[in-house]
C-alpha cells in the first residue's frame, strides 16, 4: 500500500491542478455583468449568445434524432444497441421512454413550426421551454458535462468525501462526498447537481436512497435565477432575507425529509444490487485530513489519459442532451399546459388555504394558488403571485417556489431523466411534503420582516 511520502509529483499534481479547475468552473461564486454567477454559467451564457435562435433548432434536431434512433432501436435492434456499452444504455429504454421521447419530438416540431392547437406551442407552454429553457439546457449541458470529470475523476470527492463524513452523516443521513454535490447545486444551478448525482449513483458511490434524497433536497435554483424570482415579486430589494430564509428553510426540509418516507423507504443498496458500504470510513491510524488525501492521490493517479477525459465527458454530454432534453420537452410541455388551461393546480391547492390562515398569511386563498402551481414551473408562482396587493404574501410565494425544488420543467424533467431511482410519484409527494416542511419556516421568517 502507497504511503504520503511514496506519491510522485505528477500524482500529486494530478489531484491539485484538475480539482481546483473543478472548483473553480462550478463552485466559485464571481460577479459578472452586476451579477453573482459561476463561470460554467458565464461559458453557457456566452455559447447562447453567439449561437442565438439556431439553438432551438439545434435542440429539436437532438430530440428528433433522439426518438428515431430510440425506435430504430427497440424494433429493428442493430448491432450497437444489442451490446452492453453506452448507446445501449441511452437508445434500449423501456416503452414509456420510447412513447416521451416520441412525444417530446411532436411537441418541439409543432412549438419550433408552430403547427397544431396553440395550447402546445404558446409562449407560455412549449414556446417556454423551447425558446428560453432548452437554450440555457444546452449550453449548461454541454460544459457541465465536459468539464464534470474535474470534480468525479481526480480525487477532489474522496478527499471531502473523508474530511466531512461526520458532518454530512449525522446531518443528512448522507456520505461525506455528497458535500459536493450539494455545494455545486445551491452555488451553480440544480441541473448540475443532478448530473453529478447520477454520475456518483451509476459508479455505485451513492446507494439508491442516498442518490434520491442529494438530487431531491440539495438541487436548488441557482442564487442568481432566486435574484430573479424575488424581482419579479417586486422585492428585490430584499435579497439577502429572501435568502436566507431560502437558506434555512431548505436546510429544515434536509434534515427532514431523509428520514420520512418516501425517501425513508428507498433501498439502501447501489446501482448494482450490492448493498450499502461504508466507503467513507476512516481506518485507524489516519486522521481524516491524511485518509482523505490519500484516497484522492490514488484516485487521480488512475488518469492516465488525456482522451479519456473528454471521452468521459462527451459521453456525459450526449447522456444529458439525448437522454434528459426529451423527457423535458415532454413532462414540461404537459404540466405547462395544465397550468395555464385548467383550474388543476389551483384545486390541488385549495387544502392550504387553512394553513395558510393559520400563519396569519394574508390573502391565504390568493397564495394558497401558487403553492401547487410550482410543480409545472417553479417561475410560474412568482408570476401569478406577482398581483397580490401583500409584501409579506409575496415573500412568502417567493420563497416557497424556491425551497418546493421539484418543478418538472427542469429539475424535475431532469431527475425523471436521468438514472436516480426516484419516479413521477415520488416527485408529487416530495414536492407536497417540502411545501409543508418549509412554509411554516418561511412564514416566520417572513413575519420578522414584515
């Protein structure tokens, strides 16, 4: 076994180089163009400006090709399909899958053309995702995912991984890794989080339960988009207590949520059947720092080369755009049209109207209207909650979209997506049980305020 002292240099320059390039590209929070972002973001926001309307184009050519390959695949099954690698797994899906990525293909044609009923293609339905959310999906996709192997492949995971098991254990029910992943959620955007989270879950790092509740309780709107939410309340000027109300509120549901089903009851066991390990132990003799740092000499050294980091990023890539985009499109498109055309989500949100009264929240049936809304979008809220004549209401409206965390026209979409065991109903119940987790945190807070 290799000691400190028997690392070479280039070992070691290997764990040091790519991990703070990691750090720096998804965690370290800068101020650009008078706003606080990450520079996967600024690299995003870039590529969208100079590629502009082509990229819808762009995203419903993927998704297209997306579902003619998936169904080439499930009735003709060519050779590339028949084989266990990476095609096999993004194109042999199940025939739900099959059936949304067809589905997603028809409703990207009729937004992109705009053919059809326009309750598909409206702009506030599928010409909300095709034209503003899929655009940001792309390029976030396309440098997240190249440049996700900085944080997975060169140690930095199993350094902290070593260094905060006894906080994020204790806490959160959760491996010291998991640190992060839920650091690079709350500072960058959700997405990224998932992404990472699937990734960890499919080398078997993550149990099944461990990988539901990271990329459902850390996989948070990005601190500049909360900017956003609160400005379109009209309380911009709150910032910092909007979020830290977000804040401490979502540390509540973190605390919480593992503990009580359906979290509670998903099996402790990883991608491959085998059951839970306790991979972050500490053996005796190593302090955590000295383990830490071991595990991650080792694991960087295993990078021998340099093709294989954007071919492990590339594939992350093609997962991202072929196998998430689609189930976007699709679930987004329907919750959307839900929203705007059916008095659905305003039922569903009638049983807080009690609630609501209870914490002395005023306008409680106005409020109780954006609280199950967010399910479809978490912007949608903020719009419709935009109108009510109370500031504290409209905090409250605010900071709830926020902490709800699964809306199925991005997060959401992107869980069902990817391959973290969590399915449409344990979203639902997630999402109802995060509402009623925080809401009483956040109306405390915002009666502080106000």
């Amino acid at each position: 076994m290799k000691t400190q002292t028997s690392f070479r240099t280039i070992d070691i320059l290997k764990f040091i180089i790519p991990s703070l390039l990691g750090i720096g590209l998804f965690m370290f929070p800068i101020s650009y163009n008078e706003e606080i972002t990450i520079p996967i973001a600024i690299l995003s926001q870039a590529l969208q400006g100079l590629l502009g309307n082509s990229i819808p184009y762009i995203m419903t050519a993927i998704i297209t090709i997306t579902a003619i390959a998936t169904i080439i695949t499930k009735l003709a099954k060519p050779a590339h399909s028949t084989k266990s690698g990476f095609f096999h797994s993004l194109l042999n899906v199940s025939l739900f899958w099959t059936v949304t990525r067809v589905l997603a293909m028809i409703f990207a044609i009729m937004t992109l053309f705009k053919l059809g009923p326009q309750t598909v293609w409206d702009d506030s339905t599928g010409g909300l995702l095709l034209f503003e959310l899929l655009p940001i999906l792309l390029t976030v996709f396309l440098f997240a995912g190249l440049f996700l192997p900085l944080l997975l492949n060169f140690g930095l995971l199993e350094f902290f991984g070593a260094l905060l098991t006894k906080v994020m254990r204790p806490i959160f029910t959760l491996p010291g890794r998991s640190s992060i992943d839920t650091i690079a959620s709350w500072l960058g955007d959700g997405t990224i989080g998932v992404l990472l989270t699937s990734k960890q879950y499919e080398e078997g790092y993550y149990t099944k339960r461990e990988a539901a509740v990271i990329g459902t309780t850390f996989s948070v709107v990005s601190i500049t988009f909360s900017l956003i939410v609160i400005s379109q309340v009209g309380l911009g000027a709150m910032f910092v207590p909007f979020y830290a109300t977000v804040t401490l509120s979502g540390l509540v549901a973190a605390i919480i949520m593992p503990r009580i089903p359906p979290l509670s009851w998903k099996a402790d066991t990883y991608f491959n059947g085998e059951e839970k390990q306790d991979k972050d132990l500490v053996p005796k003799g190593y302090s955590p720092l000295r383990w830490g740092y071991k595990k991650a000499i080792e694991r960087a050294s295993l990078n021998k080369y340099v093709g294989k980091f954007f071919t492990d990023g590339g594939k992350n890539v093609l997962d991202m755009w072929m196998g998430v985009a689609p189930i976007v499109m699709a679930f987004g498109t329907i919750a959307l049209i839900l929203a705007e055309n059916t008095p659905l989500f305003a039922w569903l949100g009638m049983p807080f109207i009690p609630l609501l009264e209870l914490l002395q929240i005023p306008f409680a049936k106005e409020a109780s209207e954006t609280l199950m809304v967010g399910f479809a979008d978490m912007f949608l809220p903020s719009v419709i909650g935009a109108e009510i004549e109370s500031e504290l209401t409209r905090f409250v409206v605010a900071s709830v979209s926020v902490t709800q965390l699964i809306y199925l026209s991005e997060v959401g979409g992107v869980l069902l997506g990817s391959k973290i065991p969590v399915s449409f109903k344990d979203l639902f119940i997630i999402f109802i049980l995060r509402t009623i987790i925080t809401l009483p945190v956040i109306a405390m807070m915002a009666h502080l305020f106000f």
